[in-house]
C-alpha cells in the first residue's frame, strides 16, 4: 500500500519520541551559536521548511502550526496603536 493510498487521516504526535531531548535541544542551540538574529530566524526557516517536507502531511503541519501559535501573543503594529 503506498502512503497516498491510505485513509486513516494522520494526527500529530505530541508526546515526547526523542531518545534524548536534551541532546537535541543543545544541538539546536548550537546550530545557532555565533549566528545574527536575521541568520538566525533564516536558519530556523530553513529547518521548518526541511521537517515540514519530511513530514509531507499537510493536515499535520496544520495541527501543529495552530498548537505552535497557541498561547502567543500578535504583536500590536504602532499604526494600530495610533487609530485606536
């Protein structure tokens, strides 16, 4: 059976897989060491864009981008600020 024949829909996987999630979690901000902010937010780019085509789900990629946004807060634009 090939992957875009099945129908059971994907859900994402929140709880913990990583065999070491303090390993990872240092090789991530080591990959940003020594890096400006702008090459830094390019390299994080980089790297959701490589995981999001492994990936290939769009519907996971959904789910997690709406968990992600959770709990932030949008930015006020100051031209908001001044019409209000």
């Amino acid at each position: 059976m090939s992957m875009t024949s099945h129908t059971r829909a994907a859900h994402l996987r929140t709880e913990v897989r990583l065999s070491d999630p303090d390993g990872f979690y240092e090789a991530l901000i080591e990959m940003h060491r020594d890096l400006s902010e702008a090459a830094s937010e390019l390299v994080n780019a980089k790297l959701i864009l490589l995981l999001a085509n492994h990936i290939g789900d769009a519907d996971v990629l959904r789910e997690a981008m709406t968990l992600a946004r959770q709990g932030v807060t949008p930015a006020v634009h100051p031209a908001a600020e001044v019409a209000q």
